[in-house]
C-alpha cells in the first residue's frame, strides 16, 4: 500500500516544522515506498521447521556395581563397589599397596621381611603372609628383618653368610689343619698370630670317639645352628710337637745348655722354673704369665726352645692348641671332653761333642680354648693343663727322661720326667687347676739338671649380654674365666 505525502503552498513557511530547513526550490512530489506484506502465520509450513527431539528421560542408564565387588586399584587405594551398589568407597592399603590380579589389599609388603616380636615374619610375592622363623635371642630390623646373630671375636664376619655345607660330623679319625680341603670356611690370616683353619657347616658334631686334630694352624668350628661335642676333641700338644695353632709364643731362651734346664712354658701362671747343676729352680726361669684375651689374635700354648743350636739338644714341650667353637645362631653343648693341654719336654739328649751332659727341657703351656654362641652349655670335661719338663741326663751320659703331656685331671699336674740316673735332676710337674707348675730338680757337676713343669692354659666364653652360659662341668682344669660379652648382628 502506498503512503501519499503532501507539502504546504508556495509562498508560507512553517518555521516550527523541521523540514522548514529544506531548500523550498526541491520540487515535492509523492513518493510511494514498497513495505514487506505482513506475514501469515497460516500460511507458514511447520513441518519444513527442524527442532532437536525431546529429551526422554528412561534413556539415561543410572551407575551400578555388584555390591562390595573390588573395582581396579587407584594408586595404592582399593576401589571397591558400595553395599548398595550404587557407587563406590576407596580403601588406602598403606604400605602394602593394592594388587590388581589379586583385587585386594596387600596384607604385607611382597617379597619383604619384617619383625614381628622375636620371630621374623616372611611375606610372600602374592602379598600374603608366607611364614615365620622364630629367633633364639632377637628380631634385629636393619638392613632387613632377620633373627639376630653373632658377632664372634676372632671372626666377626664368619656368621654374615649362611654356611654351605649342611652338616659337618667326625667320629675317631684326626682334623689336619694344614689341609686346605678341610678349611671349607676358609683360612684366615692372623697379623700376630697363627692361621685360622674355620671348618663351617649348618650344623657340626664331634663324636663320638677320640678326635685329634693336628697342624699349625688353630682350628675355628662354626656352625649356624647346634654346636655339640659328644666325643673327645683332642688338641693337645704332644711331647715338643706343638698343638694346633700352638706355639707362636714362646719361652725365652740363653743360658749354658749343660748346667741350666730350660723354663717351662708359661700361661696361667707363670712356667717352672729349671734346676741348675746345683740348686732346684736355679736355672733358666719360666714363660711369664699370660692371659690371651687381652692377645688380638687367638692363640695357643707357648712352647719351649730348643736348649742349644747344637745338633741332638732337643726342643722343649710343645704348646697346647688354639681352638674356638662358634654357635651362629644357635647353641654350644659340650658333654663330651675337650683338652688342650700342653706337651711334656723331651729329656737331655747328648750333642755332638761325646759325653757332654745336656739338662732337660721344660713343659709346654696349655692352650685357649674360647667357646662362643647365642647360647653355651658346658657339662663336660674340659683340660688344658701344662707339660711336665724333662729330666737331664745322667753322669754316663744316659738319656734324661721326657716330662708327661699335660694331664687330663683336676687333682694331679703332668708328672716330670723322674731321674734317669746319678747325675740327672727330675723335671717339673706341670700345672693344672690353679696350682703353679713345679721346678726343675738340680743335676751335678757332670750330670743335666731337669727341666721346669708348664703353666695351665684357659678356658674363656663369650655370648650376647643378657645372656648367661649354663657351666656346670663334670671336670674343669683350669678354671673358666669370667664370662664375657660378644655383640650380634
């Protein structure tokens, strides 16, 4: 529809309206101007119009789970389905961790081991308990849990490895320290004393029967667990043949070969002194006391010399032998006999020159014998008791007669070599118990005077503090000293 606009006549102007400012020359017509038609909404088509569909409800899956199911692991957190199935808790396992494959809390760290009171407890790869080793002393937690063990003197790395070999058991037969086969622990060096020969087993028992053993290296028994001697271990010194380990110290020597016997060996006490041509206990003095713990290294019985250099002037006893008994983890039972005594010395003996009258040599000392465990008990019997010395020889120029090896008793020293005849001075008895080894008797002008008996060995334990060893020997000679201390690991 058209709109139809107007101006006013030629000649008057409305100066109120404002297109009074328009130039009156502009020549006024009508101006029809095309609007849209107005729009009928009957005539629009609804189903050209595209609207999104309507939201149905029911096509909405609302979350469920089976309930109290285990879900996945998140971390170290259990995800597990609620009790009403409607979604789901979160569970920190801790330390442990979660186990996928199992779907579950670990109960403990896999693969791990951990004290539980004296015992050690094991935890399996699946993350379930998988067994517990109980502990003679302790549960020690670091580096990793494990049953504490010892730390011994002499060897305080022997017990860091479990030994190899399972079982180690002689019966009368003789240990020769000097054979590497049979150190299957190894051989140990000593800066100030003998090798180490360390027979190392699971377990290890002596007996029944006599067991010697021999060689110069001392002997180290040790086992992880039971200790137990049944039989005899016989580490004795024989005659100027030293005992294992035996013989590093020894009695010092000089003097005239001919109107002096040699000292004993010395020990607990003090060795005998030896007889001179003229007077008892004149002649060279004895090893001085000693007592071996306050050695670093283990060590045997002191020996004696020779009396000269001179070919045919024999050596003087041999020393008792070094031996210590390690229980790792366990206990050392002795019932049986351990001795370790010292060797009687050998009489005078003629040298080159003929006819030249030669004393006789003192007895050696006995030895140490040190035992150590988790736990100790000694019932047995137990020797380490001086040689007696020789006899010197006579004026015919008979051989002196050889002191005894050290005895095996609580109430009687080794006797002394008696006099071979006129001329010859008896040895000394040696040591045993508490009671100091004799002297040697006096020779004469041309016959040997005798040698001086040796001084007793000891006998020492050490265990963990707060333990007590249990002694309650059947013999003892000497005594054992005061027990001491030894850490664990």
């Amino acid at each position: 529809m058209g709109i139809l606009v107007a101006a006013g006549a030629c000649g008057s102007v409305d100066k109120t309206d404002p297109d009074a400012a328009i130039d009156a020359t502009v020549d006024t017509a009508v101006v029809e101007i095309d609007a849209p038609p107005p729009i009928d909404a009957s005539e629009i088509d609804a189903s050209v119009i595209d609207a999104p569909p309507p939201i149905d409800a029911t096509s909405i899956d609302a979350f469920s789970c089976t309930a109290n199911q285990f879900q996945s692991c998140s971390g170290s957190s259990a995800v597990v389905c609620n009790a009403t199935g409607t979604g789901v808790t979160m569970t920190d396992c801790g330390a442990p961790g979660c186990n996928a494959t199992a779907g579950r809390c670990n109960m403990c760290i896999p693969n791990n081991t951990a004290c539980i009171g004296n015992s050690v407890g094991t935890c399996g790869a699946d993350g379930l308990p998988a067994g517990a080793e109980a502990c003679a002393l302790s549960c020690t937690p670091t580096p990793t849990a494990h049953c504490a063990y010892l730390e011994p003197r002499y060897l305080p790395d022997i017990c860091d490895a479990p030994a190899t070999v399972m079982d180690f058991t002689v019966s009368a037969t003789t240990i020769d320290t000097n054979l590497d086969v049979l150190c299957t622990g190894g051989i140990v060096t000593q800066a100030t004393g003998p090798a180490i020969c360390v027979i190392r087993a699971r377990t290890i028992t002596i007996g029944p029967g006599n067991v010697a053993v021999t060689g110069p290296r001392a002997l180290a028994l040790v086992s992880d667990n039971a200790l137990r001697v049944t039989g005899t271990l016989d580490a004795s010194a024989n005659l100027a043949a030293n005992g294992p380990g035996g013989g590093s110290q020894l009695v010092a020597s000089g003097g005239s070969i001919s109107t002096s016997g040699s000292g004993g060996g010395g020990g607990f006490t003090a060795g005998g002194n030896a007889g001179s041509q003229t007077a008892a206990g004149g002649g060279r003095a004895g090893g001085a006391a000693y007592d071996p713990v306050l050695l670093a290294a283990l060590t045997g019985g002191m020996r004696v010399p020779s009396n000269s250099v001179i070919m045919g002037a024999p050596s003087g006893g041999g020393g008792g032998g070094a031996v210590t008994l390690i229980s790792c983890r366990g206990t050392v039972a002795v019932s049986g006999t351990i001795d370790a005594g010292g060797g009687g010395g050998p009489g005078g003996r003629s040298g080159i020159t003929v006819g030249s009258a030669f004393a006789g040599t003192g007895g050696g000392g006995g030895g140490y014998v040190v035992i150590q465990g988790l736990g100790v008990n000694l019932t047995g019997n137990f020797f380490a008791n001086g040689g007696g010395g020789g006899s010197g020889m006579t004026t015919a120029a008979a051989n002196g007669i050889d002191g005894a090896d050290g005895s095996r008793s609580v109430t009687a020293g080794a006797i002394g070599g008696p006099t071979a005849g006129a001329g010859s001075g008896g040895g000394g008895a040696g040591s045993f118990g508490t009671t100091a080894p004799a002297v040697g008797a006096a020779g004469s002008a041309s016959g040997g005077p005798g040698g001086g008996g040796g001084a007793a060995g000891r006998f020492q334990t050490y265990t963990p503090t707060g333990v007590t060893p249990t002694l309650t020997p059947t013999a003892v000679s000497p005594r054992f000293e005061t027990n001491r201390t030894t850490p664990t690991r």
